[in-house]
C-alpha cells in the first residue's frame, strides 16, 4: 500500500507516520515544509519526503506525481493554531480552503481515495447554548453525529469561525467531488487529540499562542498561572493520539467500510471542562515532578477576546457520538483521560524540567488576567 500524507511533520503526522512505517507492506511518500517532530524518521527506506510547500509554485508537477502513485492521499496539512483563527484569518481560509482546492481536484483526476482531515469544529456551538439555559438536558441538542447535526457557526464579525467554516467548506467540495465524479473519499473530524509533539511549548520550542494543552503546560514548566478562558467553563472530550491514530489505521485496513463516510474521531468517556482540565494537568504535573505545591498551581480567568484578540467567540461543548466508527471500522478509544494525559506530561517533564526549574520563577498574574479561579 502507498500512502501520500500531507502535514506528515505535525503532530498528527509525526505519529501516524511512526505507525505507517512499522508495517513492511506500507510505503509513504510525505510532505511538509517542517520536520523536526520527525526527525527520527529522517532517511528512513519507505519514506520519501518532500519539504517543501505543497502549493509553493513550482511543486505542482511533483504533488500531481505523488497523487497519480498513491492508494490513499491523506490530508493532514493545514494551519490550525486558534490563535491564528481571527489573526490570521485569511491565511487561515486560504490553508484550509482555497490552497486545498488543488488536491482533491488531483484525486478526483486520478480517482484516488482522498482521506480528507476536518475537524470537530465544523459543528460550531451546540443548539443547547441557544437556549438560554445551557442545560443540556436533551442530548438531541449537543450531541454531535456526523449525518444529521446542524452547524451552527457565529456571525462574520466573530472571525473565530473562519477555520470551522473554511474546513466546512472543504467538507463540501470533497463530497461535491465525490457526488460529480465519484472521487473516493472519507472525512475525519478529530476531536482533540492530545500526546506527545503537539504544537510548540511557548518559551521552549518557540513564542505565540498554541492549543489549550502546550499553553498549559508551557505555564506549569514557567511557573506562570494557568489561564482560563472566559473561566475555563467549555466542555471538551480529549482524544489519545494512540487512540486517534489506530481510527487511520483501522480506515486503511477497512477501505470499503470507510469510504464515502465521515467519522467523528474522539473519546467520549474523556469529556472534561477546561476548568477540570486544567486542575487534572497541575495534579499530575505535581506528581511527574515530585512537588506537591504544584497541585495548588494558581489558575486565573481571562475573557477570550484579550486572550486571542477581537472576533473570538467558543463553542460550548463537543460531545461527539461514535457509532459511525465503532459499526463500521470496530474502532474503540481505550485510553483514558489521565492516562493521556500522565504520558503526555511524563514526554515534556523529561524534556525541559531540567532546563524549567533552574529558570527564575515568575508566579505573578499576567496583565491579561481578570480574575482567580
Ligand atoms: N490535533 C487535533 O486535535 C486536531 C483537531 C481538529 C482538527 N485537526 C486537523 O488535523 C490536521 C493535522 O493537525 P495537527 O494537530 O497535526 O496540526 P500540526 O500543525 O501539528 O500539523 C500540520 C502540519 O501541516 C504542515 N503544513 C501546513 N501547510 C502546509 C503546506 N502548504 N505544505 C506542506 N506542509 C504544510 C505544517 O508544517 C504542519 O507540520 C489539521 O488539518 C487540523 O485541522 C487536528
């Protein structure tokens, strides 16, 4: 089997093409400008990278090669920093949207499977926050399945919702594929999946704002308060990379199951609130480092429009329901939340406590904070 991934040197990537390159009967031809989360991979025999842009002129010919080889095109490469959404959000739309356009036109020219990679973000809030009262009392308006929920975005303004609408929008033209020249296809839509390599650790490996877990444990290893936004109150289910990348795995196996379906991949058992998040993190980080003051770690409230800036807006809650994938790949998350996140913390106290704990320690409140949880 050969396999084109795009965003091979992402996290996603890094570990799903670790898992590719464990079985002999896989081939793997990757792109992506940046390769230090695979750097381990480098040279390996069934491995032929490409680091460059995938839309940068003059890459075309070599993308339309690769394309015309593969069995399977899966599609990881994409800006998705949340920081970036209503920053960022042309650069945002053309990622995840116009530059795009270009790879399904190649699979529905070679007829090739295109493993599209969205995201849970598609489905926007939940109809339960527009109640009023938020209770989720009735399933029906927070839980997410692939074939019949609603996508409820903001209004244009809100620029949060450039990434959920331009991969909405992606969806779309996949399917349109699919539906006018009967493309090949299936759609992911992860929901946060959480290991080791995910985004940068500001003050470690780079500066800005990554997903909510580098920003936690970038404060936990500078001694700086965790920062809940808008109180840390939305629901998330986090997802073991492990996990996630076994849902892949069980879709090239299965590829009559899998095609023309879309999957939410995620791990309900895991749902927690940021807020619960957040405490779980300083809990276990105060055991991995063998400093129970850290179980106190100072946590503060910050509204989301001074944390990432003006046009932010959050969804509530994802919940998402898994039948899809369970029914039709057998795919199962086993692992659980504090498991995850243990494996997580252990990879990143190993790699940089050494270098943390000599730093000075700087445990006052950022200017941003409005308050203590
Ligand atoms: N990690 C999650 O929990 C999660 C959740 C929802 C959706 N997703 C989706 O999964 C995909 C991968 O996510 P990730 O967490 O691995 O992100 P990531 O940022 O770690 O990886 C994306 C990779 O794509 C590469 N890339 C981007 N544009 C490129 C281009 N034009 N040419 C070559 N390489 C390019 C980047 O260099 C990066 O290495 C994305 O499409 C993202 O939207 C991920």
């Amino acid at each position: 089997m050969h396999i084109l991934i795009t965003g091979c040197g992402g996290f996603i990537g890094s570990h799903l093409l670790e898992r590719l390159l464990q079985r002999a009967d896989v081939t793997v031809s990757g792109w992506d400008h940046q390769q230090a989360k695979i750097e381990h991979l480098l040279g390996h025999q069934r491995l032929n990278l490409r680091g460059a842009d995938l839309y940068a002129c003059g890459n075309d010919a070599h993308l339309r090669e690769d394309v015309a080889a593969a069995d399977a095109v899966i599609n990881l490469a994409a800006i998705c920093n949340p920081s970036q959404y209503n920053t960022r959000p042309l650069g945002v739309i053309r990622s995840n949207f116009t530059d795009m356009l270009r790879l399904a036109d190649l699979c529905a020219e070679h007829g090739k499977w295109l493993i599209h990679v969205s995201t849970s973000e598609v489905y926007g809030r939940t109809l339960a926050s527009y109640t009023g009262d938020a209770a989720y009392e009735d399933p029906a308006l927070y839980e997410l399945r692939e074939d019949s929920t609603p996508f409820t975005l903001g209004p244009v303004q809100n620029q949060r919702w450039t990434y959920a609408c331009a991969k909405q929008l992606m969806e779309r033209y996949v399917y349109a594929h699919h539906y006018e020249h009967g493309m090949p296809f299936s759609i992911i839509r992860p929901l946060n999946f959480f290991g080791p390599r995910m985004d940068f650790i500001p003050g470690f490996e780079g500066e800005g704002i990554p997903r909510v877990l580098a920003c936690f444990l970038s404060a936990l290893l500078r001694n700086e308060p965790l920062q809940l936004v808008d109180g840390g109150h939305a629901r998330r289910v986090i997802t073991g990379i492990d996990d996630a990348v076994d849902a892949f795995m069980l879709l090239l196996d299965k590829p009559e199951a899998g095609k023309g379906q879309i999957f939410n991949i995620g791990n309900p058992a895991n749902e927690t609130t940021i807020r619960g998040l957040a405490d779980t993190m300083r809990r276990l980080f105060a055991e991995a480092v063998g400093d129970p003051a850290y179980r106190d770690h100072p946590m503060h409230t910050v509204p989301g429009e001074t944390f990432y800036g003006p046009g932010y807006e959050d969804s509530d809650r994802r919940l998402p329901n898994i039948d899809k994938a369970r029914d039709l790949l057998g795919w199962e998350p086993v692992v659980p939340l504090e498991s995850v996140l243990r494996e997580t913390i252990a990879y990143y106290v190993e790699k940089y406590w050494h270098v943390a704990s000599r730093k000075p320690r700087t445990s006052a409140a950022p200017s941003s904070a409005t308050g203590t949880a």
